[in-house]
C-alpha cells in the first residue's frame, strides 16, 4: 500500500484541497499532510458548509486516531495535551504508508470510491448528483450554473465527495451492476448517509491543535474500546457495488465510524477537473443505543421503540432544533447530573464534551479554560429527499459550566430560563393587547414577531454574558444581571407593542379567561399584567409586591 499518487492522479495527502484559515483570518487551502504538520498555526478547517467541515474534521480524526494508535489510555492523551504538539513524524510516515489510497482519481482504489461502479445503462452523469439537492433539481449552491456546473476541480470534488458519504439525501439511486438490492436499474432509499441522523457537536480550541486534542477521546475504560477489527477503510480491501454483509462491515470503533460508507460513488474526470459523479446506495447504518461509540453527537431516548421493543433504555442521536439557538437549549449540551433513583437520564451530552468536563476535574485543563461548542446539523424534507437547511451554532463558556455540581453552571441554565420564561410573558401581552383591540385571532403573528424580536436582542447579551463567566465569577450576582438585561430588553418591546396598540385596545372590551371568568382586556391592564408577570419570572429585578395586579387565568 506503500506509495504515492498514480502520476495522473490527484493525492489529498500531498495535493492542497482543504480550506482552512490562518492565525490572521486569511483563507488557504492545504493537504492533509499541512493540515497536521501546520495545525498549531491553523484557526479551524474552513469548509463551504459547516457539514463539510464536519466531515472533513472527522476525516482527519480518524487518521490521528490511528497515528496515535487510540491514543491508548488518558496518559498517552495527557502527553499530547501537556507538550501541545501532534506526533506528525508518525502521522507522515502513516500517510506515507497508505498513500495509494487517498487518490480521488486512482485507477482501481480511488478514494471513497468503487473504481469501477457502472449502471447497466451507461449514463451520463453530471455534477449535481454530488453538488446539488437531485431529487427537486434545485441547485444546493445557488451561485452555480451554466459552466460552474460543467467541470470542478479535483480539490472541491474531493470535499463534496467527504460530504456526500456523510450527508447524501435518500430517494432513489442508481442501481449499480453487482448490487444485488437494485432493481430495474434503480436502488431505492436506505435513508441519509451516517451522519445526517446526528445532532453534530465538536470542540474548538485556540486553534486547530487544539480542537483535534479536544475531540480526541481516548481508547480508555469508560470512554472508547478497542477492537482490533477497527479499521479505517482505506486500510481494507476497495469496497464493491454490494452493501458490505452487516456481519462484517462494523461499525467495530471509531476508525470504522468515521470513514463509513454510506454510498458507492465514483467520480468522472481527471487532474484537469471533475466533470460528473455516479452515487449509488453503501452501507446503511442504524444508530440505535450507539452512545457509547458515537462521541460528537447529542442522544435522547426514544419512547415508541422503548415501547416497541419493550426494554429501556434506547437511545438514539437528536439532530439539533434549527428553529432555536442553541444557548436556548444549553443543558442538553452540558453533561446531565444523574437523575433521581434508578431512571436512566432522558438525555446524554456529547462524549466529547464530557470528556472535556472530566479533564477538568482531573485538573489536566485549568479551571480558566475555555472552549468553543460546535454545533451542526442538518434537515431533511420529503422523506429525507431533500435538503431543508443545514444548522450551525456555537457557544464559547468556560469549562466549569460542564462540572455537574457547578454553581455556575446552574446559573447558565437558569439563565437560559429566565430568557424564555419572560419571552413567554412578553407573548402573553401581545395577545392581551389583540384581545383588547377586539381580535378574535390571538394568533395573529403579533406574539410571534414579539418574541422573534425578543431573542434576536437576548442571542448576542446571552452569547457575551455566557463567554464572560470564569472561576471568578459569582454566581448570584452574574444571574442577577442576566436578569436585569433581560427585563430592561423585554420591557423595551412591551412599551413599543402597547404604544402601537391604537385607542381600540386603550378603551378596550370586555372577555373572558380561559376559566370562563368576566375580564376587562385593555392595553393598561395588559401592561399592567405584564409588569407583574416579568417580576414573577425575574425575581432577581422585582420591585415592592404592592399594587402588583395578577394576569387572569
């Protein structure tokens, strides 16, 4: 396997493909070799879309996993973390080894490729099946067409090859010659490739260094095992047309899980640029109770298949809530304290963060650390044909937000409550003030764009006021001020919504709540109302209780 790329071939380890940014927030790219050997002067991997870089980081954890050999034990990874550097004569002289096998374009193991993957139909095929979201024919990159679909470079076929096994869409396929699951030249849906059923988290440190370390979870007890039937795969034989028995193909660790092959595909073109993609369906993955394999994913359980296969607990990966930030959802992050009795927990962290959390408290990271939490994920519509949208958020805290018994970090998650609970309050006024103008539709927008408003002002104060916390924080206090932001941002838009309301609302009407008690909705007692109930759910901001006046039912 010794050896460098076909002469007509194109090397990811020697040939510049993946985009990253320097120290001065220059973009570049560089080969996988450079990524290693410059990963203390590289920012972070860079890619179009976040997706990609997910893929692309998960590429190159695989490959230091196997350099590192685990790493095997906390020790080993301890090492690593104290002289801040990467065993890069190791990782060149692993690179050097299994060379032939990263060339997109060799002539009988192509890179994440079947070399010689056909339909029995020769067709034509173009660049959208890799590039574009086929099934409704609408471009994914908006800014391609004409002659930016006729031919790419080998370097950006090379990325979207990465995403394409990670994040295809389902729907129907190419049938390919040899895949005894094609039928009438067709293969038909196996659902997304491996990683687009993940809500993705990962680490970022200072730089690149960093965030590999980080989101480096060592073959240790409690975190990753070993089997020595785990291989990445470009270290097995090429992969054919057919779907890898499921006795054989794994996954057996991380090595295997992060170069999964979720389809077959073969490129079309040479060194000159890339002219067209055939993917067929690979190797489907079921991600049921894989928490303990998986480290950069959120789990929940699942109550149908609890039910179902009548057993507790099931476990499986919860792609990320597009519609809301992610401080919204901050605990889901953090590392859950257990629950009470013997209930397994109805979430689990990411494996990389909690890997994070016992460094701290091991003391191997300082109490003064802080990292960057990376999320991605994307949506699937129509049966997981298409594309929705793809998400991306990130957190910087402090690592003692991840201790269980944290102070602080029971004031973060509080924090995010209090946010939510005044929004809800402020929803609450909008519809009062609807009533009070004589709408019979108190859904009319009005709440949503009030609280639409709300977090859009709350997202960059929470984001900054979160990053701000350390060791010499005060919990208390730092609540205290999170409190009086809050109510100072959300009273601001209730003045506004109660000063537009009209003289409809002032004069008002008389109603009934919702215990079918007579009320009286006007825009002063629905102000009124509102005052009171900010004070209720920012107690921290409450002034004297006289004269307060209780919202109706």
């Amino acid at each position: 396997m010794k050896g460098s790329s076909h002469p007509a071939g194109f090397s990811l380890v020697d040939k510049a493909w993946i985009p990253v940014l320097d120290g001065a927030g220059q973009r570049r790219d560089v080969s996988l070799s450079d990524l290693f050997a410059q990963a203390d002067g590289v920012r972070m991997i860079a890619c179009e879309l976040p997706t990609q870089t997910f893929a692309i980081l998960r590429l190159a954890l695989a490959i230091l996993h196997r350099a590192t050999n685990g790493p095997p034990g906390e020790a080993a990874w301890r090492a690593l973390w104290r002289d801040r550097r990467l065993p890069v004569t190791d990782i060149a002289d692993y690179l050097g080894e299994v060379g032939d096998r990263f060339d997109l374009l060799h002539p009988t193991q192509p890179f994440y490729q079947v070399a010689d993957l056909r339909a029995a139909k020769e067709n034509t095929y173009g660049l959208e099946r890799i590039l574009a979201d086929v099934p409704n024919g609408m471009p994914f990159l908006t800014t391609r067409a004409g002659t930016g679909m006729e031919a790419i470079t080998p370097a950006e076929a090379a990325r979207w090859l990465v995403h394409c096994q990670a994040y295809d869409t389902s729907g129907i396929k190419t049938g390919a010659v040899g895949d005894p699951n094609a039928k009438n030249g067709k293969g038909y849906p196996i659902g997304a490739s491996s990683l687009g059923w993940l809500g993705g988290v990962y680490l970022e440190g200072a730089n690149l260094l960093e965030t590999l370390l980080l989101n480096l979870v060592p073959v240790a007890p409690g975190w990753q095992v070993a089997d020595d039937r785990d291989l990445p795969v470009w270290e097995r034989e090429p992969q054919t047309a057919a779907e890898e028995p499921e006795s054989s193909r794994g996954p057996y660790g991380l090595l295997s899980l992060y170069t999964w092959q979720s389809r077959r595909i073969r490129l079309f073109g040479d060194a000159n640029g890339i002219t067209g993609a055939m993917i067929s369906n690979g190797d489907r993955f079921e991600w049921q109770d894989r928490h303990l394999l998986e480290p950069m994913s959120v789990w929940g359980r699942s109550g149908p298949r609890e039910k179902e296969q009548k057993r507790t607990p099931i476990y499986l990966p919860r792609p990320h809530d597009h519609s809301r930030a992610l401080w919204r959802g901050l605990q889901a992050l953090l590392p859950a304290p257990p629950p009470p009795g013997s209930e397994p927990p109805q979430r689990l962290s990411p494996m990389v963060v909690q890997w994070l959390a016992r460094l701290t408290v091991t003391g191997v990271v300082g109490a003064d650390f802080r990292a960057r939490t990376r999320a991605t994920s994307i949506t699937y519509g129509s049966k997981q044909s298409v594309v929705d949208e793809v998400f991306s958020d990130a957190l910087t805290m402090n690592v003692l937000l991840l201790l269980e018994d944290s102070e602080l970090r029971a004031a973060a998650v509080a924090a995010a409550d209090d946010a939510e609970k005044a929004v809800i309050v402020l929803r609450r006024l909008a519809e009062n003030l609807a009533r009070a103008a004589g709408s019979r539709d108190t859904d009319s927008g009005e709440a949503d764009r009030a609280a639409e408003r709300a977090y859009a002002l709350l997202d960059r104060a929470f984001r900054d006021w979160l990053a701000r916390l350390g060791p010499g924080s005060d919990p208390v206090a730092e609540r205290t001020k999170w409190q009086q932001l809050v109510r100072r941002a959300v009273e601001r838009i209730g003045r506004d919504l109660v000063a537009a309301a009209g003289p409809k609302a002032w004069i008002g009407r008389a109603g009934t709540d919702r215990t079918g008690r007579e009320v009286h909705y006007s825009s002063s007692q629905a102000e009124a109302w509102f005052r009171t109930g900010l004070a209720k759910v920012l107690p921290m901001t409450a002034e004297s209780a006289q004269n307060r006046q209780e919202e109706p039912a």
